[in-house]
C-alpha cells in the first residue's frame, strides 16, 4: 500500500500567480551573464496590499481586486524561473538576477487633481515622447505660454513631469526641457471618484489629439455593442489592461528601434444614451 500523502490539499481560495517568461534559444552560452537587451522573465502576482514582494504569504489569501505586482528580470542563458503557484507570492530573484518590480497604487489626492484638466495630459503625453521645453509645448498646444506654464508646474508640483537636463538649444541659448515621469499609467484609477465632468477629461484630451494627428493617422479601429453587468465590465477592464501592461512596461526596448512609429490610443467603454439594464 502506497504511504499515505500527508501534504495539505492547497488552498481552493488562493488563486494562482501567472508567471510568462521569454528563455533563451538552444545554443546560448550556459553561465553567460545577463544582458541589456537579453530575455527577460515576467512574474505577474494578485496579492494582498500588506503581502510581502518576497517570501511568505500572510493568512488571509490575495483577492481578484487586490494590486498587481510585476517583476521582470533579465536572465542569463541558464538560469530558470520559478513560483510557487499557490501564494500568489513571487519569491526571491535567483542569484544574478536584476529585479524591478512595478505596482498599482492609488492616486495621490494631488496626482487626482493634477490629470483631471485635458491640457495637462495633453502635456504628459508630448512629454512621454519627447523632452520638450515650456515654449515647445506651447507651440505644439497652440496655447499661451503663461497658460502652458501654469500647468507645467501643477505636473511637477504633483511628480508627474521632471525638468530634464539644461540644454543648448538652436539658437545657442540655453533650454529648460521637461519629461514625463511614467508614472501615470501605473496608477490605479486616479480620477476614479472626481465628477463625471473631471473623469471625461482623458476622453477630451485624446479627441484633441485624434483630431490633430488627422484622419491618415488612425492604423486601427474596432467598434462594437456589449451587454455586460458591473462585474463583467471590471473583468473587461481588466484583462485589456493586462495586455497593455506587458506593452507599456517593455516599451523601452523598442523605443528607438528601426521601423517603429510611435503610437497612441485608448480604450473607452461606455453606455450608450438612453439605455437601460437589461430585465431579469
């Protein structure tokens, strides 16, 4: 008769870390040390807000809702990755391996009011592209300069945009540029409990932008009709954002990169006017 198994059953309410990783093709060197522009190993975890990024879980089991932790990290040729699937707790990175991990937070209450003005996300994103000075922004908004200013400093003031490095420009003078910090997308929902009015301010920023870029400029559109309850749409949310994440977070890689343009969009899920909840 075979021992009895005295192992516990795992836990039902715990649910699974998602770990998606890249690995190096046969014939790489074993032993090589990780590079720059090597595989990278993605380790994606729901846990709860008090859980260690390291080591054990505590008692009470992650939630669906709680916030997402990433952990990337470049490995050499034979290194492997591991998790333990049933924390939901990434554990320590291997010897050699280069951790950076990325977590959704709540907006400040001065982050909240700094992205719910149109002009000021129309600034962020320049600034995502490019290091452009006061008067650039200017030129490119097609605003007062003292206006543009005004709002540079609400950005700053709120750690969302950074002066960068003293320049000399064209003229030979001296040039003050800004940059975006990336901090945005990495908050979660930030405009979440402003007024409708304030929440649409994303919306409005993108159609101004659309409308600037020009028909020519749209690569794709999708359109389409859902019936979905609250939780469905929390759901839809979520996993379109997971897809956008693991664009956003490597992006560094193909900045740069031949044959690349850069891109803009968003994703908006409303309801339609005058309609209801479905009976039943």
């Amino acid at each position: 008769m075979p021992p009895a198994d005295d192992s516990p059953e795992p836990k039902a309410t715990r649910p699974p870390a998602r770990v998606k990783a890249r690995v190096p093709q046969a014939g790489d060197a074993p032993g090589a040390p990780p590079q720059p522009g090597g595989p990278r190993a993605r380790v994606e975890a729901r846990v709860p807000t008090d859980a260690p990024v390291a080591g054990g879980a505590p008692d009470e089991p992650p939630q669906p809702e709680g916030p997402r932790v990433r952990v990337e990290a470049r490995v050499p040729g034979d290194a492997t990755v591991a998790v333990e699937d049933d924390i939901g707790v990434v554990p320590p990175p291997a010897p050699g391996l280069e951790r950076v991990v990325r977590r959704r937070r709540p907006a400040t209450a001065v982050e909240a009011k700094a992205l719910g003005h149109p002009l000021r996300l129309r600034i962020l994103r320049l600034c995502s592209n490019d290091e452009l000075t006061n008067k650039q922004l200017a030129d490119r908004l097609g605003s007062d300069p003292g206006t543009v200013l005004y709002h540079v400093r609400q950005l700053v003031a709120a750690g969302l945009l950074a002066p960068a490095d003293v320049r000399t420009g064209a003229s030979g003078a001296l040039e003050k540029p800004y940059r975006s910090t990336g901090v945005t997308w990495w908050l979660d929902g930030p405009l979440n409990d402003e007024s409708p009015e304030v929440r649409f301010a994303p919306v409005e920023a993108f159609l101004q932008e659309l409308s600037e870029a020009g028909p020519a400029s749209v690569a794709t559109f999708e359109r389409f009709y859902l019936h979905l309850s609250d939780d469905e749409v929390t759901e839809l949310d979520r996993r379109i954002l997971d897809v956008l994440d693991e664009y956003v977070a490597t992006d560094d890689e193909r900045r740069g990169r031949p044959g690349r343009q850069v891109y803009g969009g968003v994703f908006v899920l409303h309801r339609l006017a005058g309609s209801d909840r479905d009976p039943g």
